[in-house]
C-alpha cells in the first residue's frame, strides 16, 4: 500500500480468498500471468495483490479448492450519469502514461443489441412445424456468386444436364465459420483446433491476415486464406491453399485503423509463416496502399482471382460503417463473389478504446441495409453475405440469416468456447487462459485436442439448434430461412429502426 | 496393460495431479484435510511429481516398467512384479527403507517417505474405481491411462 500512486487504488477487481478453503498449494500462483497471486513468505501462506488482477477468472477455475471468487471492486464513485467510473479510471490512467487508450475483445459499451429486439416465428395449427429428428432438415450453405439464370440441356436420352457454368462455391455443413483470428495474435495451437473443428464439421475457418502455417495446408479444404494490408504470409501456395480468399479491408472492433502485432508475439513458427523477422513489429497498415478507389479493389479481386485461376470464390470484408450499403454494393460490382460485413461489436485483439467503442455500426442493421440494397439493385445473387461481430449463440445466427446473411462468422464466441471470459487483454501477450498469447508456457494451456473436441461440439450444438428453430418455424431448409425477414418481429423498436431492419413490430 | 502417460507438450505445471494423488492416498479423502493436516500428521506425500525446466514441464511416476530394475535392486522383496496385472506392486511391511530402488529406478519415480523409513510409489491408485486420480484431475489432458 505505502509508497504506490494512489490510483492504483482504482483497481477493478477483488480477489476473494476463503481463508476457510485456502490451503496455498500455490496453483493460483502459478496460473496467474499477472502476478496477483503469491507466497508470502513471512506469513507462509499465498496471498494477493488486488491491484493486478485483470479478471480472468483462471485462478478461480482451477484453485483445487473453490477457495477463489473474483468480484467486482465494491467501492462506488459517487454516481453521476454522466462522468461513469470508466471515464474516470480512463482519465487518471492516461495522465499517468501519456498513452492512447488499448482494448482488447469487443466493445463492452452500452448499444442496443438488435438481436434481443427480434423475435422469431413458429408454426401453430395452420401450418405444421418440422420435427427435425424424425424428418430431414437441410443446413447446407453455399458461399459464393450464383447464376441469374440456369440453362438446362436434355442429351437425345432425355437426360437433362446443366449448361450454366456455375462459379466456385464454398460449401458448408452449417452456415458458421470460425472468424478470422490471425496466427499470431491467437497461437498455433489454436489455429490447428479450428483447422481441425472445420474438418470435423464440415465448416470453414479463416486464416486472418497472418497467414497459414505450412502443417496446416492438409487443412486446405475447410480453410479460407486472408489478404490484408500488411499481406503477411502471402504468396502463391498460400492463396491456392484453401478453399476461398479473402480481401480484409476493415474490421468492425476498428474501422479505419491498422494492426499492429508486436515484436514480442513473432516468435519463429509466427515469423516463418508471417515471412516477418522475430521480434520485429507485424505493422499492418490501415489502408490497402494499392486500394483507393471500388476500380483498386476490384483489380485486386481480379488479381487473386487469376493467381487462384478462378477456383476459388474472393471475398472482400469490411467494417460496418454508415454508408455500409452503398460500399458493399461497390463491392459486389468489382467483382467480390462474398461480401463479409463485420459489425462493431466483433472483437479484436488489440483496438484503440476510442474507436472500438465509438465508431462503426451494430451488425444487425448494416446487414439489413445491405441485404435490401443488393436486392433492390438486383445484385443479390452475385455475392453472398457474410455477417460477423457479436453472434452470441444460434438464435443469433438464425437471425441473422433471416435478415439477409447466408452465413456468419463466430470469432469471440469461438475464444469463449476454449475457455476466454473476455478479460478484454488480448494485447498484453499474457493471455492466462493461453489463446491470445505466444508465449510457450501459456500457450499450451491450449492442447489443441481439447479445443478442437470443444469446438466441434459448439458448431453441432448450434447445428442442432438452428435445425429445432427451422422445424418450429415450418421449414426444412435455411435455404427458405434465408432473407425471410417476415419470421422476424421486432419489440421496443422506434418505426426507424424497424423500417431498416426491414421487420415489423411484434402483433403485426 | 494401461499405464499414466503424461504429455510434456501440454502439461501446463499446475500441480493438480499431485493434489490429486494426496488426496487419493489420504486417511480423510479430502483434499483441505490431506493437505492441512494429514502431510504434517502421517507424512502424506505425492506418488507423482511434477519436474520443470524452463518452459517445459512433465508430471512424472512410477512407469511400470516390464523389467523394473527397482525389483531387481530390492533386498527384501518389498517391490514386486504382479504377474496378474503386470503393475509393481509395493509391499510397505517387506520395505526394510534401504533405498536401493530409489537408486535404481532410471525415471526416479520412487521418492524417500518424508517421515518414515519407507518409500512413497505410485500405485496407479490400486481399487480406485474411477482409475488414477492424477489422470482425473489434469485439466488439460496432460496425463492419458492407457494401453500403449
Ligand atoms: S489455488 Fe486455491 S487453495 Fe491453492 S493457494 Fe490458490 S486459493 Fe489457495
Ligand atoms: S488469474 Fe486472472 S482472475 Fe486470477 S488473480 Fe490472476 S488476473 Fe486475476
Ligand atoms: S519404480 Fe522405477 S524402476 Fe520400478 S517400475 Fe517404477 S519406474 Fe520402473
Ligand atoms: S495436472 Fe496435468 S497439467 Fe497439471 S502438472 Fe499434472 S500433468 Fe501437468
């Protein structure tokens, strides 16, 4: 206590410790990177230091003993609605350091969550709902450009056979991807689970923008590769490694904004693989310097395109911003056969507070908006949708593909399943759940059979749900879930919000 | 036959096998208990522990090994091979506390009796019927029970 500055009494958490429970075995000590946990010598018992604990909740979870709880710090600022403890806590942090704000995870603040404002349909009397264990239920997706029209020829037998020629598609067993995470900022262990966990279950995972370890090329199939700025790890076999390429231009925790992995995150697997020295800054910057304009991007696409030789679908993604529909018809029109659109409360590992939680838009509207767009301008069929950031649960993702997605991406829901509690301090590298993290004796907390079995149960057990949501709503497939917006209804929504989400009101 | 295996690549060094194990061999089968007053107590000691180096960590115990050199080097028949189960067994009243196995075993997975003149070995928690504690309690699947 003596001789600290004193907001370091502005800690947020408390460490708990039954005395009653407590044995200091010492497991809390060894699990917790920050060092809140220690052995006191004088006393010969392990104690803590309420200033360093993040609140990860690791130590809780293994203390042998159940001995731990971390809570909420209880001291309250005198209240005021508007200069809220954050703001404070905000302010004598930087006039203590001089430094822009850093966050990890998705913005924490207080936006509404369109989601919780929808509700879905269901079959009663005049329409039977579909028992999804007794009868087939179709989730299979296809990502990728579709033709305005098909042609059929019939050979002199009779025997109709398809004259379109169709463009690549991505499929997938279930409409979820595993977001991209880039290696680097989550480790290898992590990348072999979601290669793994997409094999498993039919589904793809997105490589993110540090490119693709050379043992996970078997991965290919279930394997979407990144292109960003920085172009780490870009090169010839690594964009005809999987199954779809992707043009990163925004993401939605920090739109406008670069990232920036730093030196001590690049160790030799990372620095092989990113084609970066070790210990040298990953910089990517915030804009595609060869990207200036919708006739940039689309050479770019075209470029991927030829060096893939057209067998693979290019997708571009971008953050959510207020114009989102008229870019993402830019898009579609420069030839992207995906548009991922990626809204502001996705996470991140590494954001300037400020603009993750104050720029961008929240998913669900921007994915109505540029559903309606592309449909209105006839588009549609060109490019699917892919929508990401802050898909909770398959509720979520069944809303989603109602207001016009044909897919998703699950990131920090991904993080959670293998164990996150979104501490939020991804960019510390000290990650002690051993995701966001590099270092070799946190990152192993990660044992990629673990994850990979976790993993696979999420994306099943989502799968089973959204199937039981079809049934209830009489359908057999997404397919006729897909833009649907009519079994959705909104509640406590202003006729604004309503009219860009495209819903009615619930009792309409 | 099954034997514990640990895994170095993923064993995280928190310790808990050897919490575990305690707690199996204890009087009182509670951990609080075992540890607070049963170590002082009895000399109840882990069968298994955890070694360290650097960034690498691995639980280690007695192997079980089909030709166990501790046997060989035991003066009073206290280390035994059963022919049934293939497990080394020891028989802690034959056990004299020589410490020759101790000497012997190439992994050093017998251990001195903190208090006593005898050993402290893993009986891969002999009549336990959810199998070897340790192998229950590692959180990370950084010990297997298996046939190899
Ligand atoms: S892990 Fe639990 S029992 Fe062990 S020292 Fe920490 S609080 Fe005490
Ligand atoms: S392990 Fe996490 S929750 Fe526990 S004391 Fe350390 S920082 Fe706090
Ligand atoms: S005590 Fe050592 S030598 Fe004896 S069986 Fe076990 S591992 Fe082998
Ligand atoms: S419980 Fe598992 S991870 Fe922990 S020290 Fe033992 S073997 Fe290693």
């Amino acid at each position: 206590m003596l001789f600290q500055p004193v907001n370091k009494n502005y800690h947020e958490f408390c460490i708990d410790r039954d005395p009653d429970l407590c044995i200091s075995c010492k497991v809390c000590v060894r699990q917790c990177s920050y060092q809140a946990h220690f052995f006191d010598e004088a006393r010969q018992k392990v104690v803590h230091d309420n200033t360093k604990c993040i609140g990860c909740h690791r130590c809780e979870a293994l203390c042998p003993t159940a001995a731990l709880n971390i809570r909420n710090k209880p001291s309250d600022f005198r209240t005021n609605k508007l200069w809220r403890p954050v703001f404070l806590q905000n302010i004598y942090k930087q006039a203590d350091t001089g430094g822009v704000l850093l966050a990890g995870m998705g913005s924490p603040v207080d936006i509404p969550v369109y989601w919780d404002r929808m509700l879905l349909d269901a079959s009663q009397v005049t329409n039977p709902s579909i028992d999804p264990l007794r009868e087939p239920m179709e989730l299979k997706t296809f990502l990728g450009a579709k033709p305005r029209k098909i042609s059929v020829e019939n050979d002199k037998n009779g025997k109709p056979s398809l004259k379109t020629k169709l463009s690549p598609q991505i499929e997938l067993e279930v409409p979820i991807m595993f977001a991209a995470m880039s290696f680097g900022a989550i480790n290898f262990n992590l990348h072999q689970a979601m290669a793994r966990a997409a094999t498993e279950t039919g589904v793809v995972y997105n490589t993110g923008e540090g490119g693709l370890h050379k043992s996970l090329y078997k991965y290919g199939r279930n394997t979407i590769v990144q292109v960003a700025s920085g172009r780490f790890g870009v090169h010839l076999d690594y964009l005809k490694a999987g199954v779809g390429i992707e043009i990163k231009v925004g993401q939605g925790a920090k739109p406008g904004i670069g990232g920036h992995l730093p030196g001590e995150k690049i160790n030799d697997k990372v620095s092989e693989t990113r084609m970066v020295p070790i210990g040298s800054d990953a910089i990517s910057p915030a804009p595609h310097h060869d990207i200036y304009s919708i006739e940039d991007l689309l050479q770019l696409i075209f470029a991927l395109k030829e060096a893939s030789e057209y067998k693979v679908p290019v997708a571009v993604k971008i953050a959510a911003v207020h114009n989102v529909a008229a870019i993402a018809s830019g898009i579609v029109r420069a030839g992207a056969d995906i548009v991922t659109i990626d809204g502001m409360r996705g996470g991140t590992g590494a954001a300037p507070a400020m603009i993750r939680d104050n720029v961008g838009i929240p998913i669900e509207l921007a994915l109505a908006q540029v559903d309606q767009r592309l449909r209105d301008e006839g588009i549609r069929n060109q490019a699917s949708i892919v929508a990401a950031g802050g898909i909770r649960c398959s509720a979520d993702v069944v809303k989603a593909i109602a207001l016009g997605a044909d897919a998703v991406y699950i990131g920090t829901a991904t993080l959670i399943a293998v164990g996150c509690t979104i501490c939020g301090r991804c960019y510390t590298g000290k990650c002690p759940w051993g995701i966001a993290t590099n270092d070799p004796k946190l990152s192993k907390r990660q044992n990629p059979d673990i994850a990979a079995k976790k993993l696979t149960n999420l994306i099943h057990a989502w799968g089973h749900e959204i199937e039981e949501m079809l049934g209830g709503m009489g359908l057999n497939s997404i397919e006729s879930l897909r833009g649907n917006r009519d079994k959705l209804r909104g509640v406590g929504l202003s006729d604004t919000e309503l009219d860009i989400l495209g819903i009615k009101h619930a009792g309409r | 036959m099954k034997r514990v295996y640990p895994d170095k690549e993923y064993c995280i060094g928190c310790h808990l096998c050897e919490l575990a194990c305690i707690t199996a061999h204890s009087a009182s089968k509670d951990l609080i208990i075992a540890y607070r007053d049963e170590r002082a107590a009895s000399g109840l000691s882990p069968c298994k522990r955890v070694f360290e180096k650097g960034d690498t960590c691995v639980a280690i115990s007695c192997r079980h090994c089909d030709e166990p050199s501790c046997v060989a080097a035991c003066i009073s028949g206290g280390l035994h091979k059963d022919p049934e189960t293939g497990r080394t067994v020891y028989d802690r009243d034959k056990c004299v506390g020589c410490w020759s196995c101790l000497m012997a075993c190439p992994y050093g997975a017998i251990r001195r009796h903190p208090i006593e003149n005898k050993i402290v070995k893993c009986d891969l928690c002999e009549g336990r019927a959810e199998g070897p504690a340790c192998v229950q309690a590692c959180p990370n699947a950084a010990l297997k029970y298996e046939e190899r």
